[in-house]
C-alpha cells in the first residue's frame, strides 16, 4: 500500500484512541469510554447515550485516512507509511445556523529514516534535508519524531488583526517588517493575549504532557532508539527540556539555550519578576527582527535556532528508549598515533612526566606594587 511501510505503522489505531490521546480531548467533543473494535468506535456521550462511529476509509496520494464523525466533532487518523498523523475538531453550530469547527488536537509520530536527504512522505508538513541537523546517528539507527499541539476550542481567539499576527509571526518579522505596526502587535500579544506565538487559543492543560509520555513506550515496543522532537519556538523548547526531561542532540543549540536563559535571567532581575513561559517566547522571538530595531531593554544578544516557518536548519532535543549497540568497525578506524588508544603496556607504564610540555612560569606583573590597582 505504501512506498515505504516503517515501524510507526504498527502503532494501531487502538493505540491512538486509548493510549496517545488524552480523555480530556475527548472531553471537549461530550465523549467518554471510547473503544475500538475493528473500524468502529465505540462510545457514550456525557449525557449517557451510547454510539456505534464506523470508519470512513479513503486511500488518495499515497495516504491512508480514517474519519470518524461524532454528534459534536470528528477523529482523523492518516498514515502514508512513514507518518502517523492524528487530527480532532470540536464542532459547533452557531446563531443563526452557522457551523463553526476548531481544531483540539493535532498530533504526530514520524520515522526519520528520510531525514538528511531530499525525499520526503506525503504526509511530512516541513523539509528535513539538511544533514547537520536532521543526518541520523547510524544508518541502523531508528528515530521518530513527533509533534503536539492542542487547543481549548472555547477559548480561540476572534478573527482579526491579532490573530493573523500570532499565527503568522515569521512573516511580520522576517517578509513584511514594519517597526511601528509591529511593536503594537508584538506588545498587544505580550501583555493581554494569553498566547504564545502560533497559538490561536490556549493549550488544553495536561494533553501534550500526556500524549509525549504514552508516546515513549509505544514507539520502545516498535524497537525505536529514540524519540525526537523539534522546538520551533522558545517556549516549546522549555516544555520538552524542563517538563519533558529531553536533551539537546547538538551541543551548539544547547549553547544557545544556555545564553538565552542566562539573558532572559538578567532581564528579570532588572524588571523585577519573572517571565512565564508565554512572555519569555515572545521576547525570544523578538530578536529575529532587524537587530538595530531591538531596543537595547529587550536585547538579550542571542537568537533561538529556529522557528516553525523555516525547519530545514533546527534544532532537535531527543529522549533515549533504548540502547543502540556499538558498530564493531569502531574498534579498527585507523586514527593519528596522538589520538590512539594507548595499548596495555602504556597503560601500565605512562610516559613520565618530564616528557610533558612544562608550562610558562606565572607573571609576576600582577602582584607588582606599579600595576597594583588603587584602593577603593
């Protein structure tokens, strides 16, 4: 059925509704005890009423796609071998007989074998081409990636100028710059918007941390190394790497972190309190815009690696599931003599120290009563 068939397709869809999905999405869509027998869900409204929710099945493009449509909203599952994609929105009718529909959840698991070259699956939203960040470790090692994103549906924000600026961030900083327009906006969505960039409501509270943790096991089952994940903005980064307890794949993008966390630390200090998460994305994302346009009160001289418009550079956190073994071939490279591994008699008898560079003696122009530096 696919081109390429990877492991992330034996996590079931049995999988996806009891294990990867947490019941307060459900929730949002007046759902409770949902199982799954064969193409059909199984389920009971909250007012008690029970429903029998047969599959659509459609195979287009490469994709394969299960809809399920309930009173109050519908489950998407799609596969195109290489992807599992998970998508559920609320449904509501309005005044006047208007449907609204608003996305709760959007979640991903995503075998990386591709990563590192310039194929792709149907179903990948983002290029993964660059080798720096996205060559995997060996070429028997197995990766997936995965993403979430969710939302309250009762609590989007209006259509209008702030939400075109929350959702399209990279446009206004990087293709369309105004400094004047752009201030209002980017003070207007730090103060009184309750979101962070690319958040068009608030998260429903639990269900990333949930879906990230039931993810783990699932995909170890599958014989999966690792689970990565890519923070496209500076608050997810600290969602994975504070809540999550992922690490930085690459030193250089941990570097980075570091230096901003020590800028945004000094910034608090001198406000005199501290930023939520929300806050510290936005500043963050601040420092894309034309440097000289940064007010220096707002500079913290360092930029996050990425952001969700440009992925083809990123920077990639990772948690470990299980162990991958040594290459063999590791143990004959042929490396320059100063770099070898000493042998078991080296190792028994070191080279004395009188071989050793001896270092320059200390300067005593420090300690001279002339370059002492005056009292204070």
């Amino acid at each position: 059925m696919f081109q390429r068939n990877s492991k992330v397709m034996a996590v079931s869809d049995r999988d996806v509704i009891t294990k990867l999905i947490d019941a307060h999405v459900f929730d949002t869509l007046r759902l409770t005890s949902l199982t799954l027998e064969g193409q059909t869900i199984k389920c009971a409204t909250q007012a008690g009423l029970t429903l029998e929710i047969p599959g659509i099945v459609s195979f287009q493009r490469g994709i394969l796609r299960k809809e399920f449509v309930f009173p109050a909203g519908r489950l998407t599952i799609e596969r195109d071998g290489l992807e599992l994609l998970v998508e559920v929105f609320y449904r509501q009718e309005k005044d006047g007989g208007i449907v609204v529909e608003r996305k709760v959840l959007r979640c991903a698991l995503r075998d990386r074998q591709l990563d590192g070259t310039k194929e792709t699956s149907p179903l990948s939203a983002f290029p993964n081409t660059h080798e720096a960040t996205n060559q995997l470790p060996h070429p028997d090692f197995k990766a997936a990636e995965l993403s979430i994103y969710c939302y309250d549906p009762d609590r989007y924000l209006p259509a209008g100028e702030m939400l075109d600026f929350i959702m399209n961030v990279d446009d206004f900083t990087y293709k369309h710059f105004e400094p004047v327009r752009f201030f209002q906006l980017w003070t207007r969505a730090f103060e009184a918007s309750n979101m962070a960039p690319w958040q068009p409501a608030p998260p429903l509270k639990g269900v990333a941390q949930h879906f990230v943790e039931a993810a783990g096991p699932v995909l170890a089952e599958q014989g999966y190394h690792r689970m990565d994940a890519v923070a496209g903005w500076f608050n997810a980064a600290l969602f994975f790497i504070e809540r999550m307890k992922f690490a930085f794949t690459y030193g250089e993008h941990q570097a980075a972190f570091n230096e901003l966390q020590r800028a945004l630390r000094q910034m608090e200090s001198r406000i005199g309190r501290r930023l939520n998460q929300r806050e510290q994305a936005w500043v963050v994302a601040l420092q894309n815009i034309p440097a000289k346009f940064i007010p220096d009160e707002l500079n913290l001289g360092c930029r996050w690696i990425n952001t969700p418009t440009y992925t083809d550079y990123v920077c990639r956190l990772h948690k470990d599931l299980t162990p991958f073994p040594p290459d063999p071939r590791l143990s004959v490279l042929v490396l320059p003599k100063v770099f070898a591994k000493p042998t078991n008699a080296q190792a028994d008898n070191p080279a004395p120290e009188d071989n050793l560079p001896v270092p320059p003696p200390p300067s005593t122009a420090a300690t001279s009563p002339a370059q002492s530096p005056p009292a204070t």
